[in-house]
C-alpha cells in the first residue's frame, strides 16, 4: 500500500496567503518567491502595499534590487518606476510609456500584523481570510512575528501540524511528554476545515495551569486541538477549564486558560514552505519573562519540525514514495491531505472547463 | 515584443581572447576555462607561451595540477611531459612515445600585459589584436592588471557596457550623475566596431577636469563615447578639450584631456565571462593618490556592474527572456549585439559550407 | 583508442564490503551510503549489529534520525521500533502492527576492527572475508582506523592503488623516489586476486630499513607488491630481507622486515568512495613516536591521492573518457579492472538468466 510522493501538485489558488510580516515592509523592497513565483514587495508613500513579479519588462533586472522612490518602485538598473498596479509610470529620458512597459501585480493586504497575497484568479476575496478568535482583544496576549524557512514540500507541514502523534519522540526535549494519557484522538469537520482533538477529563491541573489561572483545590478538563484551514493554515487550540464545565465556545474562552498557536504555511517553492507563526493567550499576559522563554520554546519546537520535515522530503524524492505504511494515527492528516487534493482538483476540472 | 535569452548560442571564432595577465604565469602552471573550454596556460623555459587542453590524454588528470618542468609542463600524476605544441616530449620509464600521446594546443601570445588565446579552427591573425591608442607612449600613464569574474553571460555585459542611461541608478553611489544633461546619444560605425556617444559643449570644467590640465577661466567641450569591438571589447573614451577645439583625432589626443578605459570579456562558459580592465590617461601621470582612488573607483563601479549582470543572468534563465518591453536607450546594445550575431551565423554558414 | 569512463556500471555484488569502524558504532546510529543505498547502522542491547534501509516505511523519515532504544533502533517521529532483521517490534499507540512495518535488513558483521556490509541477492558468505598476514599476531603491530572520503569512482581508485607509476610523481612530498631504480614491475594472479611488484636485489638496506632490523653489514633484497583482490581490496605488501634470502612465504615473514598496507574500497555512489586503511609492520612495534609520524605520513599519501583521484573524476565526466592514450604503465591496473568487468558481467548474466 505505498504511496507516492507528488511534489508537482499544483498549488490551491484564489486563496490568501501569508507572504510577510508587516513590520518586514519599511524603506526597502522586499523579494520573496511565493508559490513558485519570484515576487517583489513595497510600499508606496500612501501607504498601499505593491507585490509585482519581481522582474523589470526591460531586461528581467530584479526590482527588489531597486528602491522605493518616484511614487513607487524604481528599477535599479535604468530607473523605470512602477506602482502597485504593476504600470511603468516613469522612464528616465524617454516621455512615451510603451504598453508592454508592466509587470504582473498581485492584490495584497494587510491584516493580522501580516501581508497577504492572492495568487489567483478570481478576483480577491477578502471574506477569506483566517479568523483568529481573540485576536486584538482585551485579556488577550499576543506573541508574533515568528518566521522560519522549512525545506519541505507544504504537505509535509501539514501531516506534521495535524498529527499530534509525534510530539512524544520528535519533541522529547521541548514540549513531549512520555507520560501522555493514551486518549485516542477524535477527527471532527469544522466550519472551515478540520479538526483533530481529544478531551483529558478530570486530571489535576499542571504546573503550569495553576501558575496561569487559580483552579483552587479542583480537578480540570483538558482540551487540545490540532485544527486545519484551507488553503494551509495550521491552529494549536488548547482549552483548559474546571472538571465538568459545559463546553460552549463562550465557557472555553472565558472560564479556564486558552491558547491559540497559529501557523501559516505558505509554499515558497514545491520543496520549501515559509512557516510564519502567531500564539495567543488569556493568562499571564504581562509577564515578560514567561514570554520570553514561551517564544524559545516554540522557536525550538518548530526548528524540530524544520529539521524533520527537511529530512523527509529528501528520503521522499529520493524514492519518489510518501509512505509504504499505514498507522492509526494517519487519519487526521491524510483527511487534510484530502481536502487539498479535492481542492486542487476543483481548480483544474475549473480551468479545464474555462479553455474549452 | 519579447526577446528570447539564448544562453547557447556559439562563441565567435577566430579571434584573440584575453586570457590572463602575464604576470599570473610564473612559476606555475595556471588553469582556466576560455569558452567553455578548459585550458592551462604556462611558460616554457624559452619564455614561449603554452596554452593546452587541460588533461592528460593518460588519464584525464589535469595538467594543471602538474608543474612547469623538463622543458614543459609535466603532468602530476605519471609524470608525462608536453611542449606548447601538445607534443608529449617524455614519459618516465618508456621510450617510445605513442602518437595519441598528444593534447590540444591553443595559439597563444602576449600583447598589453595580457596573454591572448586564439581559439578558432582558422590560422591565428595577429593583425586582430585590438589596436589601443597611447599604449606605451610617453605622456600616458596605466591602470592595468584589473580582473573579476563576472557571473552573466558576455551578451548581457556587453549590453551593459554600451548602454550610457544605467550609469545615473546602477552607479550613483560611484560615476552616477543625477544631474548629466539629456543630451541624447549618437551612434557611429567605427573602423573595428560601433561608437554611442555625446558631446557636451561649451560648459565649465568639471573640478576633476581643472585639477588634471589648467583649462584657464575657458570653456570645455566634453565628449563621452561607449565603443565595441568584436569579439567581445568594449571600451570608454573621454575627450575634454577647449570650447570649440577642431574634432581632429590628433587634436583630441593632444589639446586637452583623454582617457580610454578599456574592458576585454572573454565567456569563461555560457553563463560566466572573464572581465579584463585596463585604463589609460594622459593627465595626473605621477599622482598616487590620484592612481589608488581612481582604481579603487573603477573596481567598485564593476562590481556594481558584475552583481547586475549576475542577478540578470538568472532571471533570464528563469524566465527564457531577454527583454519583454524595448526603450529608446536600447539602441546602441541591440547593434552591438547584432554584431556578434552577423559574426556567429557567418561562422556557421562556412562550418556547414566546409562539411557539406 | 580512446576508452569510455563508465559511472553507471553496476558494483560487485554478493561481497563484503567495509562499511565502518567498530568504534564508530556507539550509543547512536550512524547513517552512512553503501553502493548507492542509505543505510543505518546499530548496535542492539545483544550486541548484534543492525545494518537497515535508513526510512522509516511510514513516512520515510531517516531511522539514522533517532535512537538506540527498546531493544532496536527507534523512529525519530513516531517512535516505531526496528530491530536488526527490519521487522517492527513496536508501534507507540497501537498493538497490532501491520505486514507491510519493516525496512530492508542487510547482512553485517564485525572483523579486523571493522563493521562489514553484504549488499548481495545470494546468502552471505563468511568465507569470502579478506585474509590479513599477522593480523592480530605477535610480532606485528596494527594501524588502524584510517578513514577518507574521496570524491571519485572506485574503478579510479583501483588504477591509482595498482599502479606503482604514480608514486615518484604525485607523492614526491610523501614517499616518491626520484632514483628509484628503473626495474619493471611484474604482474601475476594471486590465489585470491593480482599481484604487480618487483624485486630490487642485492642493494644497500635504507636508513628506515636499519633502524628497524639489524641487517649487519650485509645487502638486501626489498620486494615491493601492489596487490588487488575483489570487490574492491587493495594491499601494498614490502617484504625486506638479507640479500639471497630463500622466497618462501615463511621467509619473507620472518627473515626480515615486513608490512601489509591495506585499503577497503568502499563505494559511496558512483562517484565517490569510501576509503578504510589499516597497516601492520613487524618491526618497531612500541616506538610511539615512529608510529605518530607513520600515520601522518600515511594519511598525507592518500590525501594526495584523494585529490588526484577528484579532479580525475571530474574530468573523465566532462569528456566521458577514461584515456586517450595507453602506457606501459597500465597492465596491471588494466587486468583489475578486468577482474571487476567480468565479475559485474557474469553477476547480470545470472540476473537474467533468473529472470527468463
């Protein structure tokens, strides 16, 4: 029952895509190849966001090599200048613009303290960003701007972020625990996506969990989550509240201790992924050096993934085969892996259906 | 109106190529690839020049790797001996040399400092060395002995060097002027090759221009022209004389200030070229000062050039273009590069002629 | 006549090939490329080595990537344990572990200090080790535990190992001898392989030869033999006794001086090998200081020969060729490599006569 390993795949599109962190766009351009394509980004002086093929029409110079100047982008090599919208609207010496003087622009926005780009075809569609509850909320805490290049195809991540499995032996030294209670996992469909989660019911609360909130002498009911959005947003949900009380969405975010670890994961090529991370907290929210060592230990969490993943997608070209074995604890993410399938096979019988 | 980049097409024959500097072939066998092709330059003890394929027709070691010694350049592995004929002149503990015994031998000669290759099927024409004015004469002082190896194909540094508009944005941190008048440029058939340039007229000398020659309280003319040459020579020729000073060549050698500033590429293969730099002046003859500035700046402003190119280079791998939009300043280029490509068709014209 | 560089050729099969030190098997796997394979060496709580597949069949994560531990080698990711037959033995949250959890096992042993690898279809066979003179006797004291990496084919290895030539030429910083006496080397099958060597009779011993054995005031007569057995074993085998010493086996042994210089060529890939050396002598066994300088010397040799064997790759790669002309040298590195071409054509022949 083995099977294959396909890095060909074509990307899910008409979908946002974490490209940035907002804080990365200042005076200079910033190059960046998202899902295959070598874009570059700016910001004009009116503060509109530009991602455009980051090559000059003239002679494929990289205007990520150029500056922000002129209203816009300046190439470094002649000084043509151009906007968000991908038009020339400047040419040194020369008063004529020809038509073919354009590069190809991509809608871009910021939300989230991110920049996101839209890859598709339709038009952009801003109802379709991730939803991050408690985000910029009062109570709650936010650590960001987390980043890191993994080289490893997207899927993967993905395997990796639904499959709460390996935690125990890839991350015996951060956040594993040889003592986790043998609660199999259950695999829920979610509003947008997926979710595979297990109840640890009536257990005392951790160190940890009486350091962030008072549970008195009781017992408490523990949640964890491993949540999937299309097209490849990962979300850690992990709730915390007194033994026996009612699981409404409104009780787990007020009654115990919550967090959210988001991740975004966007193909930087076929074998490399951008992973741009987020996590939110209620407790503890103005304790510096508990977020200090809280971002050490993700930082070092996912630069084990980083490090497996990387390993992986070497032994999976080299044999050109995913697995040549099933296990229980598959099922999460091969029902991830199946969203995008079915995803990416819509776009094609779409575009298909669009030529002829 | 897009341009394809072909990263294939043949060199042009038949001609001289700088190779190395004289001084780089001292006691030691020296390697290097000249068109694609790998070569080892050394002196025999007759001070003659050997310029052979870099292996062994043993066992493919690499002469290189050898020493210069017993009248030629032995090999470092069995000790075979050759002259710069590619005649195996001994073989330890054999006397009978076979006559596959025998490497391929290049032309080769030094003029300018520099060591030339001839790498055409056609006899070696030493009437096509490049013919620079003031070499040697008294009155003119030399930069020379400048090199760097610049990562782009040779057509897109010779588009790089005849093209006067990327000075003001690649090289505003150097040469760049952002204030040089728009006078627009001219082209000219020269006896060996093509000319874009400008004069300048009637304006007051630059403080560069009174520090090199006493102008008095005149006007100047200045006159910047961009040359090539085939194979591959490009060179910058600056004329600063009195306001109205007769265009005679004598008159513009003599009367007022004059540099050429000369650049011999030379493709070390389809994708990287051997950048050779020479410069001559006949003002500030005996300033050091002056000398370490000036070769301090000329080597900044080509690696300006040398890290363009590179970038350029891989995007028109990535892309198969050249150029998807032409602008007026391409003009000069695109006859340069119409040279070389009249040059190569006729070469393979007569190459199928010869076999047909 | 020119002779084709072949890379693709299929290795020996049905041998043992060294694969690593002894030593180098501890508390941690190793991972190491055997014949193009990936395999991970342990150690299991018994003692028995384990040479797997290097993937996990799950998700082909590297096995190399985890531990020691449960009786076998345990998955980085998931935690499924191997033991040395390949079989899964565990899988952490699941009893029934399914047909298709285990990984290629290959044969492994240990001998002469090493771990040894058969990579054969046929049953291993413990006849076929190498046979080593005085290993492990009295009277002879053993260097070992020499390894290299180089960077070529070791059918490149095996001309350079079987070729005296070579030695006055590449290693005259080593051991090379400008006057080495002008005797030709004889070549001769051996029980288990060739032999090229030659006697150099009646001369004065060497200082070396002094120091090591009092030869009084007499001559001696120095046997130097290159030796080659298959797969891929080289041995470079000096015998120095009193002149007119009678040239029994028995003799050479104990009449004078002696030393066995072994070499276990292991292929890495088609273009790189493993390099495993040990020597014995019969002489100055405790002067720690003779053997400090023996072993750096040794070492300096083959890292000569190391970067001669590179560049020949690299060479004999770009034109496809092994030679262009032939020696008097090549005889006996010729029949080597004929050795090695019929065995590798009577090993396909039997592959297709099983097949048909």
């Amino acid at each position: 029952m083995s099977l294959k390993a396909d890095f060909t795949q074509d990307f899910v599109r008409d979908q946002w895509y974490a490209a940035a962190w907002s804080t990365e766009l200042g005076d200079r351009p910033l190059a960046r190849h998202i899902l295959g394509e070598r874009v570059v980004f700016f910001r004009q002086p009116d503060g509109v966001i530009g991602a455009l093929e980051d090559r000059c029409p003239h002679r494929m110079a990289p205007l990520s090599m150029g500056e922000c100047a002129d209203g816009g982008i300046r190439c470094g090599y002649h000084g043509m200048v151009f906007d968000a919208s991908g038009s020339c609207i400047g040419i040194p010496g020369q008063d004529i613009i020809p038509p073919t003087a354009r590069t190809r622009a991509y809608p871009a926005v910021e939300k989230y303290g991110l920049v996101w780009i839209w890859t598709g075809s339709a038009d952009a569609d801003k109802t379709k960003f991730p939803v991050i509850p408690g985000y910029g909320e009062e109570g709650w805490a936010l650590l960001d701007g987390g980043y890191q290049l993994h080289e490893g195809n997207y899927r993967i991540e993905v395997e990796n972020l639904m499959d709460p499995a390996h935690t125990t032996f890839l991350h015996k030294e951060t956040i594993g625990n040889k003592n986790q209670k043998d609660i199999p996992v259950q695999v829920a469909q979610t509003d947008r996506g997926l979710s595979a989660y297990r109840w640890i019911e009536n257990v005392p609360p951790s160190p940890l969990d009486r350091k962030s909130r008072d549970f008195g002498e009781g017992k408490v009911d523990r949640r964890v989550a491993f949540n999937f959005e299309l097209p490849a947003t990962s979300f850690v949900d992990v709730a915390v509240v007194p033994a026996g009380t009612e699981r409404t969405e409104e009780r787990l975010m007020n009654a115990g201790i919550r967090t959210f670890s988001y991740k975004f994961l966007t193909p930087e090529t076929h074998r490399t992924t951008h992973f741009f991370w987020l996590h939110l907290r209620n407790y503890m929210q103005n304790d510096e050096g508990f977020e200090a060592g809280l971002r050490a230990s993700l930082e070092k969490t996912f630069s084990e993934d980083r490090d497996m993943v990387a390993a992986i997608q070497l032994e999976q070209e080299a044999t050109g085969l995913r697995q040549r074995t099933s296990l229980a604890i598959d099922r999460a993410p091969l029902m991830a892996l199946r969203m995008i399938d079915r995803m990416v096979a819509a776009q094609s019988a779409a575009l298909e259906e669009a030529v002829s």
